[in-house]
C-alpha cells in the first residue's frame, strides 16, 4: 500500500476557481481535488496512492485512489448537486453514472 498523500484546499482564487495542492502540485477549477489528482499521476505518484484533503485542520475529502479519482469528472448535476462520470481512455468520452463506492468520498 502507497504513503496516503495529504492535500490542501485552498480557497476560490476567482468566481467558481478553487484550489488544491499537495506534494508540490497544484491545480486550479472547478474540481481541484480531481484535477490534482490527475496531476499527481502524471508527476510520477502511484495511482494507488490514497490522499486525504484537509480545509484548514478537518479533513474533507478522503480519496481511495489518485488513479481512479483522476479517472473521474465532475459536472453539474440535477437541483446543484455535483455529479461523478468516468472518462474513459476512448477520446476522453465520459460515460454517465457511478458505481457505489466510488474513490472520492466527503470527509
């Protein structure tokens, strides 16, 4: 099992913009935690590697795995709620619905 990676989120830098970074990385959108995790892979971390986000001291978010989280993307759901699609490797397409379980779970 990988070291769990300790991320920050920072606050909204402009309308809708916010942050995350951890182990030097940083990303900045609408789903930093998600991007930073793609990120994080991409920088040469174990996509087993599991993190856990903190907003100041509380932890907010727990992610499973950066490789599976950074597989994922969140948009806009029905009545505000954001939802998780899968990308899949095929052009970037997103294909609709989660499994129970999915890797990012709120803190």
């Amino acid at each position: 099992m990988s070291d769990v990676i300790i991320g920050r989120l920072g606050g909204e830098v402009s309308p809708g913009v916010f942050e995350c970074g951890a182990c030097g990385v940083t990303a900045r959108g609408w789903s930093p935690v998600i991007d930073l995790c793609r990120k994080l892979v991409e920088a040469g971390h174990p996509s087993g590697s599991p993190m856990r986000v903190y907003r100041g001291e509380v932890v907010a978010l727990h992610v499973r795995s950066i490789g599976e989280a950074g597989g994922l993307r969140v948009r806009p759901g029905s009545a505000g709620r954001p939802m998780f699609v899968r990308r899949t490797a095929a052009a970037g397409a997103l294909v609709e619905g989660m499994d129970e379980g999915v890797g990012v779970v709120a803190g």
